[in-house]
C-alpha cells in the first residue's frame, strides 16, 4: 500500500472515483418502474379505487424527465 506524503495537503490528493457513477440514476428508474407496477396491480388486480390518470397526456412528461436524466448523466461524466 502507498503511504500518503504527509507534505500534500488534502485537496490536492487524487479523489477516489465512484466505482458505480450510474447506480443512483439506476435504482431510482427501478422505483420508479416498480411504483408504476404496483399502482396497475393495486388498480386492476386488487380492485382498490385509485385515482384515474389520463396517461396519454402524461407520456410528454416522462420523455421530458427521460431527456433531463440524460443530459445530466453526460454532464456528470465529463466532469469525472
């Protein structure tokens, strides 16, 4: 294992990389694909009155979130 030169200040030593950059964005897509399963399953199958969405005006939001999420992935990649 390589000593650390106690003459370097803190700032100037090289950073751990994250071993997994993409793990975040990775369960939270997950949540959110499991959370729109449940809501189906509880609607369709269990029969518990949930309120109606009308998704076919909900689909522009998703492809602006989905845009969103990759243009800050790149973004967090460059800087790396």
């Amino acid at each position: 294992m390589v000593e650390p030169d106690p003459n370097e200040t803190f700032e100037n030593r090289p950073q751990p990389r994250d071993p997994d950059p993409g793990r975040l964005a990775t369960i939270i897509f997950g949540a959110i694909v499991i959370a729109i399963g449940v809501w189906f399953f509880a609607d369709r199958t269990l029969g518990i009155d949930l309120p109606d969405f009308d998704w076919g005006s909900l689909w522009p939001l998703i492809l602006i979130g989905l845009g969103v999420w990759i243009l800050l992935g790149a973004g967090r990649r460059n800087r790396a």
